[in-house]
C-alpha cells in the first residue's frame, strides 16, 4: 500500500456496465468485453435498471446506446453526472455514424467518448482499455487528496493538542496564586460549552469556547499577592487593581497567532462586562460585549456562586439559579440565562462530575 491508499497487489477487474434495449447488440458487447482481461462487464436490456444499478454500485466505466424507450442514453447521462459517485465515471455512447447532432448533445451532457456502429471489436477494446485507464488514474488523483486531507487532519490535531496543553499550562499557572480551584475551571469550562450548544452555535465555536474558557482569569498573575490572597473584603483602591486582570489577560494573549489563544484575550477580557454596561473594564453593553465574553460571565458567576472558598461556604442550586434569573438583562445576557437554565439537569451533572475532592462543603442558603 502506497501513501495514497493504492494496494500493491494484483489489479482488480474493472466494473463495466452495458446498457442497451436490442438484445443482439448487448450480447455482442458484452462477449467482446468479457474475452479480454479488462473487465467484469454486467448487461442490462432495460434502461431504468442499468441506471438504477449505476447509482447504488459506480461501476468503472458504462457503456450506453443511444435510442431507448423510455429513457435515452442522454437522460442516463444526466442522470450519472448529476449523481456525485457517478459524476467521473467515464461514458462510452453507442451511436449511428449520421447522428452528428446525438454526439454534440452526448457531449454536452457530459459523454466521455464514442463508439460508432457498426461496431468494431478492436475499436471497443482499445476505447475500453483508454477509459479505463482514464477511470484509475481518477481514482489515484481521489485517494491522494484523501491521503493529503487525512494528513492535513492530523498535523492540525497535532496543532490543536499543543494549543490546549498551552491553555491548560497558563490556566494552571494562574490557578496556583488564585485561591479558585482546578475543580471551578473544568466545571465553568463545560459549562460554556453547554451555553454555546444551547444557543446555537457551530460545533466548532463550541469546541473554541470550551478550550479557551479556562483563560478567563489568566491575567490574575500580574496581580500581587497581598490583593489576590487577601482573605478578606478589598479596599476600593485594591479592587480598583484587582479590577485591572481582565486587562492583563488580554494583553498577554492578544497578540498570539493561535486563534484559540485571540478567543481567550477576548474572554479574559470581557468575561467581566455586564449586560447593562455596568461591568468593567470598558462598561460595554448588550451585544457590543462579544458572545463568548457574554456566555462565560454566566458560567463563571454561576460556578463561583455554587463552589467552596476559603472565605466562603457555597450557595445552594436554588439560591444560584434565583441570582443569576435577577441579574437577566442588567448582569446577563438573557439568551444566555435562558440557555443555561434550559440546560438545568446537565448543569447539576457537569457540578457534579468535575467536582474537587474538598469542595464538599455544605451549601448555604445566603
């Protein structure tokens, strides 16, 4: 087997199908394709099966006459071309040597070559064996671009898994001077993904959100410690600073090549904005906030609400759920609310699932 999926072993025979109404001209056909090594040629004398077996099985190449009752070889033609396994399989087309007009109209709806009758035994086999030879090389030219696309899906998974093993590093990084745990990253991580899904949005923007989520809080590590550690409630002027990490998450992802990483500058950014143009650190509003900033100011608010702290026991689901419907419309986007809450039993499992060994803590009611 070569790199374009080609076997090294013994050629196949090629699959020839013969269509045509008169009995004696099949027959003919059929006993001067089958004497050579060319071909398995399979006969059909009513038109309507001969196409119907052609679309269910491409043959390599058909051979058609023209005259037919019910439908000419011109129809089978645009029958084939029209049907994307069939669209390349070389036609043969029987005609009469006066029907010049049959040809050019052959030849529009996408006939390959000619065999003019009477028929002439050496003329079949030389016509035959070029069509064929036609056909394979088409084959070849299909498995290398499936070959080469195979190749351009792996070196760009190869891609994409250094991406989210960079992700996942800066994420740690900031995770180890922030008192949120490993557990709140995972869980607002899925829980983005669930909200992009519920809204709508291509698999793909999907898939982006849910690696470049975990960045949200990234720029914390430009924050000093006695601010980001400080156990209890800031000063105006430390929030003020503490404020300023959406801008630092930004700034050091911005400028990135990698288009998840451009997604993440744009999380850490916005994650932060409120729908009302009450947030920070642009006072943005409504959907002048970027979709995914929007769709992780749900997921983050929501998972520090229901997770252990340090300073803080978590709130119930209940409690949780009745904040987050307050905040419809001044805090949150409302489409994003809506798909969160719509989403409910898959929330409780995802809280579930990725939950940290000590975040048992009993829930409170606030």
């Amino acid at each position: 087997m070569d790199m374009t999926g080609q076997s090294d072993g013994p050629a196949q025979r090629a699959s020839v199908v013969i269509i045509d109404d008169h009995a004696v001209n099949l027959t003919l056909l059929q006993h001067l394709l089958a004497r050579g090594d060319l071909c398995d040629p399979k006969a059909f004398s009513d038109p309507g099966e001969g196409l119907a077996y052609c679309l269910d099985n491409t043959p390599d190449l058909v051979v058609v006459d023209y005259m037919m009752p019910t439908i000419s070889g011109i129809d089978i033609i645009h029958r084939l071309r029209a049907h994307e396994a069939t669209s390349e399989v070389p036609i043969l087309m029987v005609t009469a040597n006066h029907e010049r007009a049959v040809r050019h109209a052959a030849l529009e709806a996408g006939a390959t070559d000619f065999l003019i009758k009477p028929i002439d035994g050496k003329e079949l086999t030389v016509r035959t064996r070029n069509m064929l030879k036609l056909r394979n090389a088409t084959k070849r030219e299909a498995n290398r671009a499936e070959w080469l696309a195979g190749e351009i899906r792996k070196a760009t998974a190869t891609i994409l898994e250094r991406e989210q093993e960079l992700v996942c590093r800066m994420s740690r990084a900031a995770e180890f001077r922030d008192p949120e745990t490993g557990g709140h990253i995972q869980r607002m991580a899925h829980y983005s993904r669930l909200i992009a899904r519920m809204l709508g949005l291509p698999a793909t923007d999907q898939e982006t959100l849910f690696v470049a989520a975990p960045m949200h809080d990234v720029g914390k590590i430009a924050i000093p410690d006695a601010i980001l550690l400080k156990p209890g409630r800031l000063t105006e002027a430390e929030f003020e600073i503490m404020k300023m990490h959406a801008r630092h998450g930004y700034d050091l992802l911005c400028d990135s090549n990698a288009p998840v990483l451009r997604v993440g500058a744009e999380v850490a950014h916005t994650h932060h904005e409120k729908y009302d143009g009450t947030g920070y650190p642009r006072k943005l509003a409504g959907e002048d906030i970027p979709i995914f900033g929007r769709i992780v100011a749900v997921a983050d608010v929501f998972d520090a609400l229901t997770s252990a702290r340090p300073y803080k026991r978590p709130w119930t689901f209940e409690a949780s759920r009745e904040l987050l419907e307050k905040g419809r419309g001044s805090h949150f986007d409302p489409a994003c609310i809506d798909a969160f809450l719509s989403a409910w039993d898959e929330v409780q499992v995802i809280s579930r699932q990725f939950q940290d060994p000590d975040e048992f803590a009993d829930p409170i009611v606030p």
